[in-house]
C-alpha cells in the first residue's frame, strides 16, 4: 500500500504539470488573438481576402465570395468559353446533384439518394458567379459606344 505523503506528492505533482500546461495555452492563445491572421480575418480559403484593388473583378468576387477561376473550376469550363457550354455544364452538375423524383415503395433494399445540397449550391453560386463576370464587360462597353451630343447651336450675333 502507497503512504499518504506519496499521493500526495504524485497529487501535487501532477497539479503543477497541468498547471502549467494551461498557463502555457492561455500565453499562447493571447499571442495568436493579437496576431490575427488574414486569413482569420476574411473567413475564406479561396482567395476572397486578398480581392482588394478595388477593380470590377474585385468587387465581383467579394460579393460573390469566390473567385473566377473557383467558379471555372466546380462547373469544370475553360477561360474563354462561351456561355452556351457554361450553362450546358450547370444544368448536368445541377441535375446529377439534385434529389431523385420519388418512386414507388418496391420491395428489397433501397440505396440511399446520393445527391448534395451543399454541391449544388456551389454549382448555382459558380454560375452566378460567370454570369457577373460576364456582364462587366457589357456594361463597360456600352456608355463609350453612347453617340456624342451635339453641340448647341452657335448664337447668332445679330447686333
């Protein structure tokens, strides 16, 4: 059988370790709060953080919260496609993540729905997101293709 004053020790022991342990958690945890990351900052992986020049493509991928190239890559398009082939890849990603039609009670075991809410949101945002990209371009253009005004008649100097 073990004395008292040995638990005790082992007790005091173990007490010390732990505390310090957490003394050295919470030093720890002060230093990485007053650090703040960037990236802790914007709360995003993809990049959305650091869209910060102020451009049209900036300012597209804040409000949408993702990239160009995310949105090219979950919809699997190149740079330059056309619109066309960009919804022809989102309606097949949209309809292969969507939940199936509701069949018939049949007997036997029946396979669980394979099918994300989660994906085909990101396939909708994906398409959002090309379609805003794909505006800029319009809407730059057309108040520089506006026809110049005329100028006011000259007055007549009828003195």
């Amino acid at each position: 059988m073990a004395s008292p004053k040995v638990l005790v020790q082992i007790f005091v022991t173990g007490s010390r370790i732990l505390g310090k342990a957490f003394f050295e958690a919470g030093r720890q945890a002060v230093k990485n709060a007053k650090q703040a990351p960037q990236a802790a900052m914007g709360g995003d992986a993809s990049g959305v953080g650091h869209a910060n020049s102020g451009s049209a493509t900036d300012n597209l991928t804040r409000q949408h919260r993702m990239t160009l190239d995310e949105a090219q890559l979950i919809l699997n398009v190149k740079r330059d496609e056309e619109m066309e082939s960009i919804l022809k890849s989102y309606e097949h990603l949209f309809k292969i993540n969507s939940p199936p039609e509701p069949k018939p009670a049949t007997s036997g075991k029946q396979t669980p729905p394979a099918y994300s809410h989660y994906l085909q949101s990101k396939i909708v945002r994906a398409r959002e997101r090309l379609e805003a990209e794909l505006k800029i371009p319009a809407e730059t253009v057309e108040p520089t293709q506006q026809p110049p005004t005329e100028p006011p008649p000259p007055a007549s100097n009828q003195s």
